[in-house]
C-alpha cells in the first residue's frame, strides 16, 4: 500500500511540475522578444543626429544616451560612408558584423593610414582617442559601452548637427 501511495505522489509531483514547466514555456517568448534580436527583427532607423544621414541605426539594449547604464547599438552603413574624426569620453567598443569597416587613428581623416577590419573583427577605442572610419561596401558595426555615449568632433565644421 505504501509502495503505490509513493508512486501516486510521485506521478503527480512529476505532472504538476510539468504543468510548471509548460507555463514557464509559454511565456518564455513574449519575454525573448524583448532581449533576442534576429537579423530580421532589428529595428532599424535613422541614425541619429550625431552622424550624417545615408546610415540606418538600431538601439539594440539599454539607452546610449542615459545618465548611466549598458548600452548596445548597431550601425548599418552603405558603400564609402564616412565618420569625420572624433573621439568619445568613455570606452567604445566595436564589432564588425558585415562588410569591412576602415578605421584611423588621429586628426586628419588619411585612407591610406585605415587599418581594414572585416566581419568578425573587434575593437576598442580608449576615451579621448581621436579616430575616423569609413565603410567598404554595406557594413554593419555593433558598438557597446557605458552611458551617456557621447560623440566629439575634432574640427567642429565635421559636426551634423551645426548643419
């Protein structure tokens, strides 16, 4: 008798622990949605004012302009979009998603100092490093770091926003 009584509370423990489970399942992807991105569900947009137009840009975690906090953005740049030299107060950090994404360190933007990073590549830049970048065919970059992400034009004519 004690043998089968352990075994009905067993088969029930096992069904409502199921049940659990099942729940938790059907509720797992409306909680994904919100911090799973496919390719084909980034929400693409325009860039913001801080870049000259002809990019898309897509927020992809956190707020790069908040006081503080994470932040994950993703910029996706056609054939020869150029970034004008600047530098950022806080740590920036690059992947290259797609494309080959040029980069230069200093003043004066100079194509043929650019390092070439293709798909794959990873990069950080310290705070106050003067840089400029260009995209070799459509290209897509993540950047991550610490809020606010603020951008500094070296030659403040460069700056889209005075525009």
């Amino acid at each position: 008798m004690k043998r089968s009584t352990y075994l009905l509370l067993a088969l029930f423990g096992l069904f409502c622990g199921a049940g659990q489970l099942l729940k938790i399942a059907a509720q797992a992807p409306s909680h994904q949605t919100r911090h799973v991105f496919t390719p084909d569900t980034i929400p693409w947009g325009p860039p913001p004012p801080v870049v000259r137009p002809g990019a898309q840009f897509a927020v992809l975690e956190g707020n790069p302009l908040a006081a503080s906090g994470d932040y994950t953005v993703r910029l996706k740049m056609p054939d020869g979009y150029r970034i004008s030299p600047h530098w950022h107060p806080k740590r920036e950090n690059v992947t290259v998603i797609s494309g080959t994404f040029k980069v230069g360190m200093g003043d004066v933007f100079n194509t043929k100092t650019m390092a070439a990073l293709t798909a794959g590549s990873f990069g950080f830049l310290d705070p106050s490093m003067h840089h400029y970048a260009m995209a070799c065919g459509e290209t897509i970059v993540q950047v991550h770091g610490q809020a606010p992400f603020q951008f500094n034009y070296v030659n403040p004519e460069d700056d889209p926003r005075e525009k």
